[in-house]
C-alpha cells in the first residue's frame, strides 16, 4: 500500500488539480454525509465555495491516496508563525483502514520546508467537536494530543450555537 499527499497548487500556471476534480472531493464528501461534520461551522456548503476556499483561501490543500484511490483530503490554514490549523475528511469507504495513514500524512505535512529550507510548521492545532468522537478518537490514536475540552469553541450552523470542542494539537517532533 502506497500513501501519497498530494499538494493543490500551482506550477508554472498550471493546477495540480482540475476545478471539476475538487469539485467532485466535495460532492463525495457529501455523498458520504460528512459535509455538515467536517464543515459544521458553514462556510463551506456548495462545490463552489469548497473550490472557492481551496483554490483562493489562505489555505494549503492535499489530496490523499492509497495507492491509486482518492480516500480523502486534509488542509492548512490560519497560520501563525510556524503554526497552523489542521483539518482533514476521509470518505466512509475508508474508514477503519486508515491506521497506516495518518502518520504518512502528519509527516508529509512536517516536512514542509521555509525558503531558508527550515522546517514550515512546529504545531498543528485544531479543534473537533465534542460529538465527533470517532475523529477524537482517530486523532488521539495517531500521535494528537488533548489540551482539554473547551466550552464553546466551535459554532455549529446546524444548531446556530456555541458548542465545545476538544482541542487537539501535534508537534512536530511527537509525529
């Protein structure tokens, strides 16, 4: 089995990626019945504005594989200094064999480098809701560590609340 990650950018003026294939990661993970889980916040609702936040975001996109297969996507955003919020989908039909990637994914992201050939990133952040226990649990498993739960952390669109949230983070030398 071969993990790849796969960067959404720009070389020389062309995509990595067609608008159509990004387009259809998000009509997947609705297909799936994930966009109101890893979205519940609102932002992202159509294949539009996934492209949109993608592609012209202040964001960096990857595509994941086994192999051959699409079996989801993760991106960075909200960067500070060398930190940034992490966030990933994996489609349904992979969930439970996805043990060997996630650290192939952490160690990708890890090994992205400066203009001084420094590492980018020391700390990934982010935050899951309460809720989602199986993507805490998946996280937990696989080198995120738990700073605690935090009382209305995240904004549910679905409920229009505060809700609290896990908040989970990795470092680069524990991945």
């Amino acid at each position: 089995m071969k993990v790849s990650v796969v960067p959404y950018t720009e070389v020389d003026g062309v995509r990595t990626f067609s608008d159509s294939g990004i387009k259809r990661l998000f009509l997947r993970t609705v297909e799936d019945d994930l966009a109101t889980v890893v979205f519940y916040e609102g932002t992202v609702r159509t294949e539009e504005q996934f492209l949109a936040v993608m592609k012209y975001g202040e964001c960096l996109f990857y595509v994941i594989y086994i192999d051959s297969d699409v079996i989801g996507y993760a991106w960075l955003n909200r960067f500070e200094n060398r930190t940034a919020r992490y966030h990933f989908c994996a489609f349904k039909d992979y969930w439970g064999r996805l043990d060997d990637v996630a650290p192939e994914i952490m160690s990708t992201l890890f090994k992205l480098k400066d203009s001084k050939n420094k590492p980018l990133f020391d700390l990934f952040t982010g935050y899951i809701p309460i809720w989602n226990k199986p993507a805490v649990k998946f996280t937990l498993k696989h080198g995120g560590r738990s700073a605690g739960e935090i009382p209305n952390a995240i904004y549910n669109a679905e409920t229009k609340q505060s809700e609290p949230a896990i908040f989970i983070y990795y470092t680069r030398g524990d991945v």
